[in-house]
C-alpha cells in the first residue's frame, strides 16, 4: 500500500506543488498540461508492454520493424494526408 502511495505523490506531486506556487489560472494550465503528458505517458506504456512478449518471441525484428513504420507515418504522414507533427510546407502559414 505505501508503494502505491509513493508512486502517487511521485506522477501527481508536480501538480501539487504548481497549485501551491503558481496562481490559480496558470497552476489549472499547468494540470491540463500534466494531465495530456500523463495520459501519452500511460498510453504508449500499454503499447509497450503489449509489443513486448511479441518482441521477445520472435527476436524483436518485425516489431521494430512495425513500429518504426507506425511512428514515421505520425511523425511524416503520407503524400496524401499532414502529418499532425510536420505539417506540410504548403499549408504552414
């Protein structure tokens, strides 16, 4: 039980102490914020942890393989569509 309480005052503790030092406005922005970073955090954990036992099967070769043409999609995109990390040059104002 004393372990799940460390781990909780270690992900929310920043949140805590923004809300103790900043102003209400910028101490809610800085929990919104938090709030996206834990839940991208959360998420590619899960992926990692599924991804895991297929790696250790099969040598971990078409995994890497898989996930490296995953992320180079969402970082690059296609011809056809933007990217919502580098949008095109055409559409960049």
């Amino acid at each position: 039980m004393s372990i799940l309480l460390v781990a909780q005052m270690i992900i929310n503790g920043d949140v805590v102490l923004a809300k103790a030092l900043f102003d209400a406005e910028a101490a809610g922005i800085y929990a919104v914020v938090a709030l996206v970073g834990r839940g991208v955090f959360f998420l590619s954990w899960s992926i990692v942890m599924a991804a895991f036992p297929m790696a250790a099967r099969d040598g971990g070769r078409q995994v890497v393989r898989q996930a490296a043409a995953v992320i180079g999609v969402f970082i690059f995109g296609t011809k056809e569509t933007e990217s919502p990390v580098c949008p095109s040059p055409q559409t960049a104002v």
